[in-house]
C-alpha cells in the first residue's frame, strides 16, 4: 500500500507520519507538497498535524484552499481513502469534506497528553479490525480541538453512525458529544484529533496507533 503524507508550510507532524507509516508498518509512502497536483499513485492520502500557515485566520483555513486540496477532494471523491490528524482534522472541515468546525479548547490552552478513546464505529475502513467499546490510548496536542456541529447535524452523524472515535472518562477539550474523530457519510473520509502517529511504541507510552493504520492496510489488502 502506498501513502501520501501532504507537507503544508507549518507542518510538524509529516516527519512522525512517515516515520510510523515506512519504519514500523513497512509500507511505501512519500511525501506530497501543497502545491503538488498528481496524487494518482497514492491508496490512501494523509493530511498531518501542526499549524500550517501558522494557523493564520483559523487553525486549517489558509491549508484548505492549498492547490495539492482540490486534488485530494477530487481524490475523496473518487472513493479514495483521506485521512486527517490533528490539524489535518481541521483542514478536512475548512475544506468542507468532513460537516462541522472547531473552536478553542474549553480550557482555553494548549492540550497535550495521553487521552483515551472509545471506539463506537468499527463499519470503516480505518476501525473495520478494533471492536465497538474498545479502548485505546492514543495521545492528543491541540489548542484547537473544541469540535462543533449545531444540532441538526450532530444527529445526523449520530444518525448515520459516522462518530468514530468518542473521549473516553473527560472531554478534554469540549468537543460536542465528547467527540474525538469522525467519517464522511461514504467513510472514506476520516479526521480526528489524536494523533495515531504517536502511538506506535511502548517507548512513546502506547501501541494503539498502530491499530487504526493496521486497519486502513487491511482494508486496502481486501479489496
């Protein structure tokens, strides 16, 4: 399987990407510049964390309109598999190819530390191999991970069952519903804030990232 880890100016998470996706999952991937427009070789694009552009505007607004962006919608659109960590989350939802948005955390200051999830949605290709209430621990680092959505559409994610991920024990951040990662109605799309990445050695106080990448490889090896 071959990823693609897309490098916007302030990124600082491609490097952890492609460390986890080619070293300890052995997989082919490369990196792919924001002004880069021919994805066509990549299975399965992955939008990083930091704070691209800075996070001038809004943490994602000045990423999403990026012209490698109108190739990953393209790309989603195709029935490809996206998916966004941390301030790629917030990219997916400036670019309109996941509903909602995010505010300040509730605690109004930068969050990072170990956090637990709940899984609520194993029907995607990103959680098809974890099961529904399992637990993982997976680390989170945001200042901007206060998900929100206005009613009408926090019960059509309900609806559709495209929560995938909830926190676990506290919010924290305040995110709506405790919600820490969703899909788009196709759930090809994924974005959530934890950072999978992170999570792939007992040196780093956790391997339950290396189950939401097992997945994704799985998937793409049973089609």
């Amino acid at each position: 399987m071959k990823f693609g880890v897309v490098v916007f100016p302030g990124s600082t998470c491609e490097k952890d990407c492609y460390y986890a996706l080619k070293e300890t999952l052995k997989q082919q991937v490369r990196y792919i510049w924001h002004t880069e427009t021919h994805i066509s070789d990549i299975d399965c694009i992955v939008l990083p964390g930091g704070f691209s552009y800075g996070d001038y505007l809004r943490a994602g607004a000045i990423s999403a309109q990026s012209p490698v962006m109108k190739e990953v919608k393209a790309f989603a659109n195709d029935g490809n598999l996206v998916i966004g960590i941390c301030n790629g989350f917030q990219i997916l939802l400036e670019s309109g190819l996941l509903p909602g948005a995010m505010g300040i955390n509730r605690s109004l200051k930068f969050t990072c530390k170990m956090q637990r999830l709940v899984v609520e949605n194993t029907d995607t290709p990103f959680t098809h191999t974890l099961k529904k209430g399992e637990i993982l621990n997976i680390p989170i680092a945001h200042k901007e991970g206060n998900y929100y959505i206005p009613q009408e559409g926090l019960n059509k994610l309900r609806r559709n069952e495209q929560i995938v991920f909830r926190y676990y024990g506290e919010n924290p951040n305040g995110s709506v519903d405790n919600i820490a990662g969703i899909v788009n109605e196709s759930r090809n799309v994924f974005g959530l804030m934890p950072h999978p990445e992170r999570a792939i050695s007992p040196l780093l106080g956790s391997t339950d990232g290396i189950k939401v990448w097992k997945s994704v490889i799985e998937w793409k090896a049973g089609r």
